[in-house]
C-alpha cells in the first residue's frame, strides 16, 4: 500500500493465507481507519485530492466488511459496512468533483452489498445515474479511473472473484468499463452495472465456501523454487508480507 495504513493491511493478507478471516477483518479494520485518518504525510482527508487516496481507506473496510462475513461474525460485519456508508457519504462533501461523488455513491453499493443491508441495488443505479451526468465533467475516463479512488473501488471486486477462479484474474479493466471511452458517462457508469450484476453473488459464494482470496500482488508461474503444501501448485503471489500460492492463497514453501 502506498498510504499509511501502519502494515495494517499486509497483515490482513497474512492472516487471509492463515484462513484467520476475523483477524484480517480486525486488520483491515484498523488500517482503514488508519487511513481514512491520515492518508500520506502531504495529504489532510478533508482536502480536495485529485487523486483521492483516502479511498484506500474505504477499500479496507469494505475488505473487512466481507472478511467478517467470511468468518460468520455477521454483526461486526454490519457495523463495518454501516462505518464505510457513513465514511462514503462523509468524503462527498470534501471529493465533489462529479466523476468522484458517483466513485463514492459506488462505494456505498458495495457496503450495502458486503453487510448484507438492503438497497443495494438503488444505490447501484444511483451510482450509474451520477456517473451518466457527470460525463461532460470528465475529460479523459480512463485517466480517472486509474487514479487511486476508482483502483480501490475496484479491488475488493476483484480479490473476492480471485475465490471462484483458482486465484486467477476473474474480473478485468475491459469487464468493469465501457467500450467507449468517447462517451465519458457511459464508460464509467458501467462500473455500477457490472457490480450490481455480479458482487451479490460473488460475495455470497464467498460466505457459502468460508474463502476469501489474497488481492493479487506481483505473480509468476511455474516457480520451481516454490510448491504450495496444500495444493501442489508452483504459481507464486507476493502480497501480503510473505509468498503466497497464486491458487489457494496458502503460504507457500520453498524446495
């Protein structure tokens, strides 16, 4: 992580390998508060910010959100998800560049989806509506969305599909955005329509299979210094502090 989380969430990731979900939810937890709070040296949160790093602050709570879930502490999981639409909502006021605002609205459908709290698919079309109108504001849609906010209101998307797709990239740029970038709004407003498709099941196959998957770090295939224990697989994954199994997100061990 490039805020200061404090190795908050590395050490989430770590405790997602040991399948100790409730820690990494803890973690999380504390690194999203962590970074919603200061998230670099240079950066006051109640600022505007192009860039919009708090949302990696949000990006941990949401991960802890489904971390909870996971680990059947359903009522932790509801205040974290209750905790993120407060926060969400909280930063439209400091984040009001339009393309920002409906990133944010997009957030809070993922808390009402990760908590399991109705009215997520309103606030999915809501988000999709904000992004529509905002369309003329945005110059160039596919420089916004790499900017930090709209990377971490994708990530937690991401990580959970990596559960159902053996670690492999489940859900990819061209997935999430339009095919037409000339059209600003629509680019964009695909995000929300594609979650609100897909997220609901995918964070309930999580639940149903008590996994949730490591986020991607830097992979590579067939490292013959490297073989899970659990699955034989010799697809590697560096996140958190430790290598990880590309396939299982177990620690991995060395020949």
């Amino acid at each position: 992580m490039n805020t200061n989380d404090g190795g908050h969430h590395d050490a989430a990731v770590d405790a997602l390998a040991g399948r100790e979900y409730e820690r990494a939810g803890n973690r999380y937890t504390r690194g999203g508060r962590r970074v919603l709070a200061d998230p670099r040296p240079d950066r006051d949160p109640f600022e505007p910010d192009e860039k919009g790093w708090i949302g990696q602050g949000l990006q941990q709570l949401l991960a802890a959100t489904v971390a909870y879930r996971v680990a059947g502490r359903d009522g932790r999981a509801t205040q974290r998800a209750v905790e993120g639409l407060a926060a969400a909502r909280d930063f439209e006021t400091v984040l009001d560049e339009p393309g920002q605002t409906a990133c944010l609205a997009e957030f809070v459908a993922d808390f009402r989806v990760a908590g399991g709290l109705d009215g997520a698919e309103a606030a999915y079309d809501d988000a999709a509506e904000r992004y529509a109108a905002a369309g003329d504001a945005v110059d160039s849609p596919q420089a916004l969305a790499t900017t930090p906010l709209f990377e971490a209101a994708a990530a937690t998307v991401k990580q959970v599909a990596r559960g159902q797709a053996d670690g492999e990239i489940a859900i990819k740029w061209e997935d999430l955005h339009g095919s037409d970038p000339s059209r600003p709004g629509e680019f964009l407003a695909h995000r929300a329509r594609f979650k609100k498709q897909r997220f609901p099941g995918l964070v309930e196959r999580a639940v149903d299979d008590g996994h949730l998957a490591a986020p991607r770090g830097t992979t590579e295939y067939n490292n013959d210094t490297h073989q899970c224990p659990h699955c034989g697989s010799t697809h590697v994954n560096w996140a958190g502090t430790g290598i990880l199994c590309l396939r299982c997100s177990r620690p991995t061990a060395g020949k």
